[in-house]
C-alpha cells in the first residue's frame, strides 16, 4: 500500500462537523484483495488488537470483526488500525469511513483525529501493522505505542490548558490554538483573549513576576501582616548552612524562582543534608531559599477573580508499607491504580524512582530495597505536586471563612487573578492563628481540583472562563459567510459595506484578497480557511464578511466555526468533474456545509429560485430568508408560514415579514442593477438585503449601502467594470463559467448599440466538456469572440485551453476572431480593441484584474490617456 496524499482537516468539513484526517491510499498489490482471502491475518489483528472486536461497523456493534472476517478492502481495515491505535493512546475516536477515489484500487481514508502533527506517524505504524501480519510476522504492539505515547504527550494540551478549553467550548466559546503549544485564542475579532495555561489576559506581568520571586512574594506579605517562613537568600553552601544554623530548627532549601516543587528539599535538620539540598536548588535557579520548615498538613487553594474557588489538602508521593514488599515493589503496585497514568493523562500521576526519589530515601536512611513495616509511610518526595506523583484531596467545603478571607488577601497583595497560594496549617477547617502561607503561584495547575482523587470535582476552569467573558459579555464577533456559484464576491463586497455602516472595522474575506475595511491586506483569492483565522484573530475586526468557496472547502474544510447569517447566492454548473463531485448534488452537498455551520439562532438566506439552495436551507434547520428576483411560489408559500424574504416587486426590493411589507427600496436607485437590467446583480443585492436584515443593520443602513454601492473599480472592483481605453468602451469582469458569462454578456447586450466583441479563456482545471460549453456560451452570446490563455494553465499544455474555447465557439456556427496561434493576453487584448468600432463593446473576461489593467494602460498609452470610469447613468444612457 503506498500513501499518495494527506489531508488533515482541524475543524468542520466535508465529512464530519469535527476534525478528521482524510489519506488518499493507493492499495497497489492489495487491489481488489479482501480480508477474508487472509484468514491467519484476521485472527493476528485480533490478537495484536483485541480491542478491535468492539468496532462498531454498518450499524452494529462489533460489526467490523464480522467485516473482517466475510471479506472487507485493506483501506477499511487500515481505517480502524488507526481508530483502534489512537483509543490505546488514550484518544477513542469512532467516526471513519473509506470511499472508491474514481481509479483502480485507489480510496479516500477518513477517519477523525485528536491530534494533527500525530497523524502521520499514526498511519506509518498502522501501514506497518498490515503488512506484518500479511506476511505472517508477530507485531509487538506495545514497542510501537510507546513513541507514539511519547509524542501525543509532547503534543496535546496539559492538562489545566484542556479543561479551559473544554468549559470554553461548552459555553459556546470559539476556541483556537497558536502554534503548538498550549497558547489558545478565545473568542472571535474585537472580543477574542489570550490564555497560556492559567495564565489569563489580564494576569499582571508585574505580578507574576513578583510571584515568581518567593523572596519577594514574602517580604510583600509580612510586610502586610500575612504568616509567612522566616528565612535568608543564600548564594553559597555555606551561606546556607549559616542561614540554617541561625534559624535553629528543620529548614526548607529551593529556588528563590523555581516552580512546580522543582529542586525543594524539606525538613532538613544537618548541615550536610542543607548543603546538599544547596547544591540540588543550584541545578533549577541562581539564588536560593533557606526558610524554617512548618509543620503541619499542606493545602493549595486557588483565587480567581479575587474569589476562593477550590481547595486541597495534598501529600508528597510516598508509598505504604505492607512487612512484605520492598519499596521499588510498593511503588510498582501503587503504579496500578486506575486513578495513576503517564503524566497528566489520568488524575493522578505514576510514581517515578529517579535520582530525586532515592536522594530522598538516603535521607531518611534507607534504599529502594528496603522493606517497609506493615503501615509504614515512607516519602519518596519532598513537594506534594502531582506531577511527581503526589496525592490531593478536595476540602473545598472545609476551609474556614477566615481562612478563605486571608488566600483572598493574599492574591489581592500579590496582584494577581489568577493564582494557587499553598499553606500549611494544622487544619484548614479552623481559625488562621496558625496557617502560613508558604508560596503564591502564577498559572496554578487545576488537574487537582478538576479531577481529585478524593471528593467533589471543582470547576476551575468554568471560573476562569467566566473571569475573561463574564455572564453576559460578548466572545464572537458578528459573523456572516457567503458561498455560492456565482455572484459571492459582489454580495460579500456588499453585505461588508453594510456593516460599515454599524460597526467601525469589518474583516472581509473574497476572492480578490483580505480586508479590514477597504484597506487590503493580502492580495490573492483568499476564500480558505487561512484567511478566516487571519480576520477572526484580529482584535481590530468588530464584524466580519467571508467568502467560501468549494476549493477551499475541499481542501482544508472551514476556518471559523460558527456564524451567525449563512448565505448561498446560486448553485450551478461550475467545478463539475473535479474533487470527485460528478453532479450538482454533489455540489449542493460540499456548499451545504455553511448552512449547516450556523449557531442556534442564526440564519441562512437562500435563492428561492434555485432548488438547491432551498433544499441546503431546509437542512439546516436554522431560520431561512429566501430571497429573489422576482415573485416566486417557493417564496410566497414561504411568507405565508410567516417567514422572511426579500424580493423585487413591482419595481423595487421589498423586504417582507410574512405578508407584512417592512421596507422597500426602488431597483432604479441602487447603482449596481444597471436600473434593473443586471438581473444577476439585483439578486445579488436582495441577497446582501437578507443578509444585512439577519444582522440586525437597520433598514436605513441597508438603504443607504445600495444607494452608494456602484459597479465600480473603488465598490466592486472587477466586477462588470466599464472603462473606456483608447475610445472604445470596455467591460471587465471575473466570469469564468457558462452562468457567469451569460449573465454579463446579457447585460453588456442590453447596454450596448453596437457590437459585443468578448474575450474569454477558461480555468485549466475544468473538464474538457466545461471549456468547449464556455466556447458555446461565448459563440452565441457574442458578435466576435477572440481567445486567450491564463497564465496559470492549472496542468494544461500550452493552447489545449483555447483549442477546446475555438471548438466550441466553431460548434455553434461562430468562427473564433484572431490569430489561431496568438493566445498571449496582452496580444489578445489588443486585437480585440483594434477590431471595434465606436459603438462597439469590448468584454473582458480577465484572470487577474490588475495585470489585465495594466495591459491596457499599454494600450492606452500608444493612443491617448485613459479616460474615467463611466457611470451607470452614462452606461445605460439616461
């Protein structure tokens, strides 16, 4: 079997609302095989993956050991390798499926993920798994986990990062992570935060400094009244153990900025034992603390908000002696615990016997090999920190009001939101003469108190979340998508210009770059899912616009999650042939995912003049506004059920609540119409109408937008575009299939006295039977047609393109104009100006905008200046 492609998919796509990996397989020798002609490979798989018998497979449980055995493809089989490989990594994943790619022996295998940068090394050791066991050789399953556990652990989030995230989703909170480690974006544009761990947006630098400084932290606090251990910063062994002698009793050594217990020694009571613990602090900071050693039961309690909002006794690891078993063997049977995993994979962390664990044992005079007494404790750590294998309890409950009161102080002197402050007291259910607080941490690990090993669960998480977005504060930022055939850069460029009017930034995605109001900011057709994490991420955008489109789709899936207003303009013959999508069903289906992708109270405003467009509407089971060009039944049925629609009646847009009338607006007075003869635009502007009602603009914005909004360079550039060059009225516009190219020529046609002259070409990625169609639209919409090639041939050879356009154009009875073997663009641009006369019109059907302007200017430039931009007025004649 040989991987011919990859493609990771991090969020909603063609195949699941979740993220998904799809592998293009070519299955070589394995072609046409099945399971069932390798009987001795089923029975290997069950043995090398037991858990394999659960696979739930066409509807039943167990059902794909039943495939297994009466005879499946080896994509389905490597399909559930990899589903059951990820549930052994702690990572149980059910959806897959595996689908015929259109060539022999070749299939799409999908199947969800929990990790991107793990999927590939997830589908190597599953390829390998099969033709093991095909040739009949033992696989050790666990040797090949164990990089694979070692990677997901240097992968996934921690723990505390998990959890935010988790009660961020549930609260329907765009989550996003940076990069790779655990920095995640909450929230959309204007109102998306930052947080690192527990590290939240408005954790003061200051403060996290301070806490960082445990010399610091103490003089602040004992300068405020607060208990805390009384010690020296030493420099030297010898500072310390002078440090120890002056404080008289057991002592604790760390670093004076260490963190998570790392390099503490405690209870140490001989100058040898401190100056060793010096040494020991020395390998994790520069300076360090020699502090008196309190007695007493250990407690971290976390603030957030300047509230106590969870508490836990906690204990170092240590092991429990039985009068039978050696240490090394209590650690190994403590290790079983369901609670105990790798990590942060479990509440409770493994026990580990390192040089620290057997440094602490020489200190109390014993080794690994020492067999405890029966109920003997014996420390194999100084730190309680559960990543270390310590133990905590919730006491959440217990903590006296006092006490509470004093952690809540402490956090507000240290000027910290966000903080886990460890005390030592004899017990937190009573009064605070004697609790201490010994350290105030920033970014505290919740892993405690989201999933103690012992009593109530506490949902910090939640807490912290609703410190950055309290109750009732906005997180997402308005949102409407645009998809469509023809027609959604027009509609995204207007319900963006609506928006202006409401809100003082809008993010806006099309085909001809990114914008933050009319300010570009990347150039290039930007309808993916990058350029939706580029404006979702900006703390400028207050609203935003995208632009979706089915290659974008197909390749990576959606970059936002959910919008608020979902838009399909039409859906028509274009991309038929490619990706795999033979029909207009199938196309119906991959656009289908903006509609489905809509928050609860959302909208979908759809053509009701197009059957597809209605179906997707249905099927989101949001809120619909139709829209059309003119009355239709599918729309009157639509408003009689009480529902919304715009639509052109009697002259103008009329925007429609049922049978009552809302608002309306005369087509004659919204530029892009070309007074009423662009039918394609006037739909386009009842779309954005729609869209803009859905947003909740008012009806004077939305007035206002379609009044000022002209088919120009500035509003809706390259979009039916009239310039004059050298005299002769040229249009430019970006239709690139049959649809779009009549439309314009229709109504190039119905503006123009004299002749139509286009020029065309044709995206190399079309099927040959797309091109020779686009040569007969152009022969029959078009007095003369010249032909051109796209710079980017998109795989074709050199003039294949312009061959299939002339035959097209031939097929209808026109003879293509120009040179048979001139299809350079410039070149081709200038025939055509040459060969009109004044009355005539020039339509250009350009591949870039800007290249093709500057083409004419050099056109321009050999018989005069290029003339202004003629207005509608003038195009229309009036």
């Amino acid at each position: 079997m040989r991987v011919l492609d990859i493609t990771v998919f991090p969020g909603r796509n063609c195949y699941a609302h979740f993220p998904v990996t799809k592998v293009t397989l070519d299955l070589e020798e394995l072609a046409g095989r099945e399971s069932s002609e390798y009987p001795w490979f089923c029975f290997a798989l069950g043995e090398c993956l037991p858990g394999i018998a659960n696979h739930s497979c066409s509807g039943r449980d167990g059902g794909f050991v039943a495939r297994l055995r009466e005879g499946t493809y080896f994509g389905h089989v490597l399909e559930h390798i990899i589903l059951e490989l990820q549930a052994l990594l702690g990572f149980p994943k059910a959806f897959g499926k595996t689908r015929y790619a259109a060539s022999p022996g070749v299939y799409h295998v999908v199947f969800e993920h929990a990790l991107p940068g793990l999927v590939e090394p997830l589908l190597t050791e599953a390829l390998g798994i099969v033709q093991s066991l095909l040739q009949g050789s033992t696989v050790n399953i666990h040797e090949k986990l164990e990089p694979l556990r070692k990677l997901a652990a240097q992968l996934e989030l921690g723990p505390s990062t998990q959890a935010i995230v988790k009660a961020a989703e549930s609260r329907g909170i765009t989550v996003r992570r940076i990069g790779d480690e655990s920095l995640i974006q909450l929230g959309t544009g204007i109102y998306s935060r930052r947080i690192q761990a527990t590290v939240g947006p408005h954790t003061s630098c200051l403060a996290a400094d301070i806490a960082c400084d445990k010399a610091m932290t103490k003089y602040i606090l004992a300068t405020a009244g607060i208990p805390v251990p009384f010690g020296f910063t030493v420099e030297t062994d010898q500072e310390a153990v002078e440090a120890w002698q002056q404080i008289g009793r057991p002592v604790a050594v760390k670093p004076r900025d260490g963190n998570q217990g790392k390099g503490v020694s405690l209870k140490l009571n001989s100058a040898e034992d401190v100056a060793e613990a010096f040494h020991f602090a020395q390998v994790f900071g520069g300076k360090t603390i020699v502090e008196e050693y309190i007695e007493g039961r250990h407690y971290r309690l976390v603030v957030v908000g300047g509230k106590l909002v969870a508490a836990a006794e906690r204990s170092p690891a240590h092991v429990v002696g039985d009068g039978v078993s050696s240490i090394l063997g209590l650690i190994a049977h403590t290790n079983l615990h369901p609670l105990r995993g790798e990590k942060h994979e479990k509440p409770l962390t493994r026990i580990a016997l390192d040089d620290i664990s057997l440094r602490v044992l020489r200190r109390q005079g014993i080794d690994a090999n020492y067999v405890p007494q029966q109920g003997q404790l014996v420390l194999l750590r100084d730190s309680a920190n559960l990543s270390t294998g310590g133990t905590a309890w919730d006491v959440t409950d217990m903590v006296h009001p006092e006490a509470r009161e004093r952690v809540e102080r402490v956090a507000r002197l240290i000027g910290l939101d966000i903080s886990g402050i460890d005390v030592v007291a004899p017990d937190i259910s009573s009064p605070t003469l004697e609790m201490t607080v010994i350290e105030v941490n920033t970014a505290p690990g919740i892993r405690m108190h989201q999933y103690p090993a012992l009593g109530q669960a506490r949902d910090v998480a939640g807490a912290i979340v609703e410190l950055v977005f309290p109750p009732g504060t906005p997180s997402e930022i308005p949102l409407a998508t645009v998809t469509g055939t023809n027609g959604k850069t027009t509609t995204t460029r207007l319900i963006a210009a609506g928006l202006r009017h409401v809100y003082g930034h809008v993010g806006c995605a099309t085909s001809s770059g990114i914008y933050i109001n009319q300010k570009q900011l990347v150039a290039g057709d930007t309808t993916g899912p990058w350029s939706a994490g580029v404006i979702l991420s900006d703390p400028a955008v207050e609203a935003a616009v995208l632009e979706v489109a089915r290659g974008g789709i197909i390749r990576g899936g959606l970059g936002y999650n959910l919008a608020d207003v979902a838009v399909i303009t039409n859906i028509s013959d274009d991309h038929l042939g490619q990706d795999g999508i033979p029909d207009l069903a199938a196309l119906c289906r991959v656009k289908s995912l903006v509609t489905e992708a809509v928050r609860a109270g959302g909208v979908v405003v759809v053509n009701a003049e197009n059957s597809y467009c209605v179906q997707a509407g249905q099927a989101s089971r949001r809120e619909m506004i139709l829209f059309a060009a003119e009355p239709s039944q599918v729309l009157a049925n639509h408003l009689a059920g009480g529902g919304r629609g715009v639509m052109v009646q009697n002259g103008a847009f009329r925007a429609l609540a049922g049978r009552e009338l809302l608002y309306e607006i005369p087509v004659n007075m919204v530029p892009l119409s070309f007074a009423g003869l662009a039918r394609h635009n006037i739909e386009n502007c009842a779309a954005a109408m729609g869209a803009l009602w859905a947003l909740k603009v008012p009806f004077s914005a939305i007035s206002a937008t379609l009044q000022a909004f002209a088919p120009d360079l500035l509003c809706n550039p390259g979009r039916q575009n009239i310039i004059k060059v050298a005299g002769i009225t040229v249009m430019l516009d970006y239709g690139h299939n049959v649809p779009g190219v009549c439309a314009v020529a229709d109504l190039a046609r119905r503006l123009c006295s004299g002749r139509l002259i286009g020029v065309i070409s044709a995206p190399g990625d079309r099927t040959d039977a797309s091109i020779v169609k686009l040569g007969h639209c152009a022969g029959t919409k078009f007095d003369q047609v010249f032909v051109k090639e796209d710079v980017d041939r998109r795989g074709r050879e050199v003039a294949e393109v312009a061959r299939l356009l002339r035959q097209g154009i031939a097929e209808v009875g026109r003879v293509p104009a120009g040179e048979e073997a001139v299809f350079d663009e410039a070149a081709v641009h200038k025939q055509a100006l040459q060969s009109a006369g004044p009355e005539d019109w020039v339509i250009i059907f350009y591949e870039s905008l800007e290249r093709t302007l500057g083409q004419l200017r050099s056109v321009e430039d050999e018989v005069g200046a290029l003339r202004a931009v003629v207005t509608v007025t003038e195009a229309v004649g009036g």
